[in-house]
C-alpha cells in the first residue's frame, strides 16, 4: 500500500508553511485529502467542520507556543508541528468511517482504523510538502507505515494519551521519535543533538518507547 | 412573491438603504416570532387559513433587498477597519458589512434569533471614531467593536415576551468580533467565498474566544488578537 500524494489547494505567493498556517488552506487542503484517501482506500468518511476548525485552533495555540526562535530549527518543527497536528485531529476526531469496501482488509491499516489513517495521512502529506516546498528536503517514509502490528500498538496509544501520537508519526516519516515527552520540541531537539538551548529540560529518563511498539520501532 | 422577483424595483435613494435594512430586518423578525406564536393557536384554524398565514409570515420573514456584498462596499469597510479611511462613507460601508454579517450568521446561535442589529446605529457610531492622529490603526477594529457594543445597535426586540438566556452578550461579542476579524482578513476572490470566510471567522471566533483577554480598557490587546486570527483565517 502507498499513500497517495495529496493535491494541495493553491497558496498564491505565500510560502506553504505560511499558508498551512490559515485555516482556509487548512480546510481545503483537509477536503482534498478525505477525497485523496476515499479514492484509494474505498472508505467513506463523515466531517464536522466545526470540530475541523476546533482542531485547526487548538493546532495553532499549541504551535505558536513552542515556535523555535532560531530559524535553524523550523525544519525539526515542521516535523513536530504535524505530530501536533495528529494529536489535535485524534483529541476532537472531526471524521467518522462511514463504510468500508466490499471485503475490506483487516490487515491493511486504512481498513483496521479508518479515521486514524485518514489523519496520519494528511499530516504525512502536508508535512513533506512543506518539507519539499520551503525546505527543499525529502520525506523518506518508514516501511512500518504499513505494518499492521505497529497500527495495533498506535491506536492503543494514541486512545491511551493522545501525546504519544507525535512519536508514532515520527516513526511513519522515518525520523527518530522522542517516546518520554513526545509534546515537547526542544526535548526532542536536545536528543536529536541539534538541541542550541542551553537549558537541559526534563528528569533526563532515557525515552522509552510506549508500550507494544514493535522492537525495530525505532530504527 | 410575483412582484418581489419580478416587479418593478423602485430605486432607494442611498441615504435610506441603511435605515431600509434596519426596517427590513425589523419586520423580518416581527413576522418570525408572529408565526412561532401562532403554531400554537394553528389547530384552532382551518388548514387553508394557516397555510396562507404561514406563507405570507414566511415571504415577509424571507425577503430581502436585492443588493450584494460587492467591492464597492467591501473595500471601503476594510479600508475604515484597517484605519487606511476615516471618511463618513467608511463607516457606513463598515457598519453595512456589519449588519450583512449579523444577518449571515445570527440565526446559527440560539441565544440571538430574538436579538437585532441597528445598521444606522452602528453607523452614527462609527463616525465618532477618532482618526489615526489619535488612535493607532492597531486598536482600530478594538475601537470599532467597543463602539458598536456599547452604542445600542445590538438589543432585543422590544414588545417581545420571549427568553434570550444569559449568553446574549458574549454570543453578541464573538459574532461581532467574527466579523471585525473577517475584515482584517486577506478578501476571498468571489461573493460566495466572502460568505464562506465569514462563516470561517465565526468558526475561529468561537474556537478561540475564550483565549481573548475580556478586558475591554485593552483595546491595543484585543485589536492585536483580532490582527492575529485575522492572519490564521
């Protein structure tokens, strides 16, 4: 299974990391995203764009409040940004399966959770966009976006603490995920020894992985 | 209904469109809240009878003058909420798109379908503004808000006995602000899509109110927050 790449609705002369920022793009570029994933997986989904436009200002405040001020970390924040994004969409869960198709695949992580791999989806393709528009970097994503036994483990997770959802989207894009305080960018940043903040932050555990991730989760 | 799609059309002075909404709004909800109190007494009348009462509230509840939202209206009121003009026909533009806002979305919160907007209200308001000499366009869609809030465009109907609730305020508040904020924002490219960012702005207003410091002796503060979702809309 692949995921197909997501058209994106036009963003004029702004900057995609811009326009992803603007909750007209935000909408539009969602609904591109549900037809995108209803014509390759056959499901059907219901939104409520009013939860929508909730998730998109929840996103917003959680992303305005940890915006690194140094511009040599915007890219490790797009990155973050769409693991907050995932875990915004999984809090309010704007969309509901409505069907699947005709001798649906339980094995197949569209069909065993519809609405999450709608969600994993659209932050994995916004996020390489942006990646590729703005910052001329590609998104390799991980061969365990299709294996089944870390679906099983991310929604448990994910319904557990919603937090740890960025970790798993880390590990989707093929990034080293950040298990012990998935919701804090400059942890994750110090770990990945890109940290420029002189201030260690947390107890310093080592980041354990979240229950049931499989040995080879992390890379 | 024959005459109010095909009829002649006399054309209303300018200086009385204003006054003409209001009056248009006024009957508007007379004739909505005539008919919700009549379905209760709609048993006691023969069917026909209630039929031809209902259908006349409704044309009367319905109609609207056939004017649009276009730029001749729309750039002046941005210009006057971004404080790039101070004229009289500013304010009026701005306190037009007030009222088209008011009419657009009121209906979708329960605690408003009793509630009115005086477009000539808002407007004799509005002039009063201080030009930038004395106000920095930052605090001007603050200004603006504080001025229409507190002016008495927005109020009950009066001769109503119906229950607004306790919400009537602060849902008259974000709707207000939904609009101010839906002006700061960059303009949508059709008509329909003005309608459809305005619909937006009230989505983000609400999402988001609760993080607008209440303080009203801020206007600097609110002015910046409306600047700021109007960026994110």
């Amino acid at each position: 299974m692949m995921m197909t790449n997501l058209t994106i609705p036009p963003h004029n002369d702004v900057q995609l990391h811009k326009a992803a920022q603007r909750l007209r793009w935000f909408l539009a570029a969602y609904e591109h995203q549900i037809h995108t994933t209803e014509e390759e997986t056959g499901n059907r989904y219901r939104t409520d764009e009013k939860k929508l436009t909730r998730v998109f200002a929840d996103w917003l405040k959680d992303f305005e409040a940890q915006k690194p001020e140094d511009p040599r970390d915007n890219t490790a924040y797009v990155g973050f940004a769409a693991g907050l994004m995932l875990r915004a969409l999984l809090r309010h869960q704007p969309s509901v399966s409505e069907g699947l198709p005709n001798q649906a695949d339980m094995s197949n992580p569209a069909h065993f959770w519809p609405e999450g791999y709608l969600y994993v989806a659209f932050c994995l393709n916004v996020r390489g966009l942006v990646l590729q528009s703005d910052y001329h970097e590609e998104q390799n994503l991980s061969d365990l976006m299709t294996e089944i036994r870390t679906w099983w483990s991310f929604r448990e997770n994910a319904q557990e603490d919603p937090s740890r959802a960025i970790g798993f989207l880390d590990l989707f894009a093929g990034d080293e995920p950040e298990w012990a305080f998935p919701q804090i960018f400059r942890v994750k940043l110090a770990r990945s020894g890109k940290g420029r903040s002189p201030k260690p932050i947390g107890p310093g555990k080592s980041g354990a992985a979240p229950s049931q991730v499989p040995d080879d989760g992390g890379h | 209904m024959i005459f109010v799609e095909h009829g002649p059309r006399p054309e209303i002075p300018a200086y009385l469109r204003a006054p003409f909404r209001d009056i248009r709004r006024g009957v508007s909800a007379v004739a909505e809240n005539t008919e919700e109190f009549l379905e209760s007494a709609a048993p006691m009348l023969p069917d026909p009878a209630w039929r031809v009462v209902r259908s006349t509230l409704d044309l009367v509840e319905h109609f609207e003058f056939s004017e649009t939202l276009d730029a001749q209206v729309l750039v002046p009121a941005r210009g006057f909420v971004q404080a790039r003009n101070h004229s009289a026909k500013g304010a009026g533009a701005c306190a037009r798109c007030l009222g088209f806002a008011w009419d657009h979305t009121h209906r979708s919160q329960a605690s408003l379908r009793h509630v009115m907007f005086s477009e000539s209200i808002a407007a004799s308001s509005l002039r009063g503004i201080p030009s930038p000499s004395s106000a920095s366009s930052s605090d001007r869609s603050a200004l603006i808000f504080l001025k229409v809030l507190k002016s008495g465009a927005i109020g009950r109907m009066p001769g109503l006995a119906t229950e607004t609730g306790d919400n009537v305020l602060n849902d008259a508040s974000v709707l207000l602000a939904s609009a101010l904020v839906w002006l700061l924002a960059e303009p949508a490219a059709t008509e329909a899509e003005e309608r459809r960012l305005l619909d937006m702005s009230l989505s983000l207003t609400q999402a988001i109110w609760d993080d607008i410091p209440p303080n009203t002796d801020a206007p600097e503060a609110l002015g910046g927050r409306f600047k700021d979702m109007a960026r994110h809309l």
